[in-house]
C-alpha cells in the first residue's frame, strides 16, 4: 500500500510529465507574485493579517466559525484526532484511510488512539458498516468516540463521497455521541465534481480541512476549521507539535491566490484523467479504474507487463508515477497538460507493443 519514489538517478533524463502526485505542483508566477507582495506579521501571535484572511476566508468557504492555518494535511488530522480523543479511544475510518495508511502511525504514538479500520469498495465504508462496527458502552472495550472519512478517497481511486452517505454516517455518530472528522484534503475535487458547495459537504461534521499544496497548487499548507472552541484547542497542539510559524503570510499569500484562480481549474485536471483512463482502456490487457475526479489507477498485468515494470520503463521517458496497492497511479494537477496525457498514453502502448 505504502510507496516511496526510488533514488533519483542523476544520469536519468529530467521528468517531463509528473503524474507521480498533485504535491508535485509548482508556484504558477502569479502565485509568487502574491507570495512577495504579502502583508506578513507573526502568526504565533495572531499578528498576521494574511494568514487571518486566509482563516476567515476558509471558515466561510467551510461553514465553521473559525479556522487555522498549518504547515500540512498530516498536522490537521493529527490535531484533530488529538482534540477529540483521548488516549485509549477507539477511531473509526475505512481501512485505506490516510490517518491509517500514510502518517506514520501518529495517531497511537502522539494520543495513544486504537483506529478500526472499516471495509468497504473504493475507499468508503457505508453507513450500514458503520453501524455494525459499533458496540455498547463498555469498560470492556475502547470508548468509540470519533468516525473520520476521506473526501475525495485517495487510495480508493479519488472516488467522491455521496452527500447522502456522509449525512447518514453523521446522523449515526450522532445518535452515538461521537463527533465527526472530514479529512478533505481534496474536498473542492468533490466540489468542483459535483457542484455542492463545500459549506454543503461539509455541513454536520465536527471537524473538517482543506489542503492547498495538492490540486490548488500551493507550495504548502492546509486549513482545518470547526467551532470556536475546537480551534481553541487546535492551537494548543499546533503550539505543542512545533506547528507555529511567525511570517506566514507569504505562505497563506499563495493559498489565498489558490482559491482564487485554482479552484474551478480542478475541472481541467477531472477531463485530463478522464482522457487519460480513456486512452489506457483502449490499450488491450490494461485494466483501469474509471477516475471520478483526478486520480487514475491502473493495472497493466494482463498486457504482459507489471506495474513495477511499467514504472521502470516510464522513469527514462521522463514519466514518473506511483505503485500504490499493487497498482499504478497517475494524478493529474496544474502542471500537467492535456499533451502531456497524449504522449504517456503513447509511451505506454510503445511498452506493451514491446513486451
């Protein structure tokens, strides 16, 4: 499940598509421009007029009273788990979830939190599988006292969440006296996809994040927003993990200009892998997951090529993607044009045409 990119050769040819992840993003021009006209202050104190626009910008946006600015995706969920539970809790999230497979087991080593992982297809439980999973109160087992899903599933194949899905899991925890997590690290993915404004996704979660350095393009940051009080206490663990910065705004700067110019543009990014899945299902023996927003995963095995092999092969052509869960995945972003999908689908069936 878990990938790490080998070493770069130095005498490799330089990568010229990178499909590898929409973190491969750069700073448009305009973007760096924001970056060096911003107003800055010290975050630390609340002194930095940038990232408090971004704050307040990103709680309207997310229909929450407030919200903070960090370094990474990873920190706001970990933050958050760290407010709504305590050690020896009991989380729930479906079994590919980021906070169980891609954070280093934070969670137990920071808060001491048992996550049970749910099943279910492409990255989403569904609320009956919810249901099942919990149990009375007990001192026998682990209070269960926070459900987190993914909006959009990563490993799931970018697949979008239904409002009506996520309705339902919040009424359950609910009427469990649980509280709820959004990671929604490519939440305006979901958006952009289905036209439900992200107040509208978001509504009924304790707890939910947007991350900028994906498919809006910034070189980092996300914005985690709840109630007052959960901001609060948000800060007090920023402050503990060493999150606080101090002239942030020339970060928050680039978000701000993200949601400005880069957020509609996601649709670019949701026709690219669908031409993408298109032009690879045309090539005999490769199987493809039909993308819903920007991820596409594939397995070239029944045209007599692993994946591992295919991504060999792709490295010297200047193509870089990712082996994740046993197969190839290619995420298309801002960097990525609808040429460059043309000439991977072209190298690809040079590689089957050979083997």
């Amino acid at each position: 499940m878990h990938y790490t990119p080998p070493p770069r050769d130095p005498k490799a040819p330089p990568v010229r598509i990178n499909l590898l992840s929409d973190t491969q993003t750069r700073p448009t021009p305009g973007m760096r421009e924001a970056m060096a006209k911003a107003e800055v202050g010290d975050e630390q104190i609340g002194d930095d007029p940038t990232v408090n626009a971004l704050c307040e910008r990103v709680a309207g946006l997310l229909g929450k009273e407030a919200a903070v600015f960090m370094p990474s995706g990873t920190m706001c969920n970990v933050t958050a788990t760290l407010v709504h539970c305590r050690p020896g809790d009991e989380i729930l999230a479906h079994e590919t979830a980021h906070i169980i497979a891609r954070e280093g087991g934070a969670h137990a080593a920071l808060g001491g939190f048992q996550i049970t992982p749910l099943k279910g297809e492409d990255g989403q439980f569904s609320p009956e599988t919810f249901r099942a999973a919990l149990h009375p109160r007990s001192r026998y087992q682990p209070p269960q006292v926070l459900v987190s899903v993914e909006q959009t599933a990563n490993i799931g194949g970018g697949t979008i969440w239904k409002k009506a899905a996520m309705d339902e899991v919040v009424a359950i925890a609910r009427a469990n006296g649980m509280a709820t997590h959004m990671d929604g690290a490519r939440l305006l993915n979901a958006t952009v996809a289905t036209g439900i404004p992200a107040r509208d996704m978001a509504a009924g979660w304790d707890s939910v994040w947007i991350d900028f350095s994906k498919g809006l393009g910034a070189p980092i940051g996300g914005a985690i927003a709840g109630s007052r009080a959960f901001i609060d206490e948000v800060w007090r663990w920023k402050q503990r993990l060493g999150g606080s910065m101090r002239q942030a705004g020339v970060c928050a700067a680039a978000c701000i200009y993200a949601l400005d110019h880069h957020v509609e543009r996601l649709a670019e990014d949701h026709a690219n892998a669908r031409a993408l899945a298109r032009g690879l299902s045309q090539i005999s023996g490769i199987e493809v997951q039909q993308p819903e927003t920007n991820l596409v995963f594939f397995k070239p095995g029944g045209a007599g090529v692993s994946g591992e092999k295919m991504v060999a092969a792709l490295r010297p052509r200047g193509v870089l993607l990712a082996m994740m869960d046993g197969r190839i995945r290619a995420c298309t972003h801002l960097d990525v044009t609808a040429d460059m999908i043309e000439e991977m689908i072209g190298h690809v069936r040079e590689i089957v045409r050979a083997a």
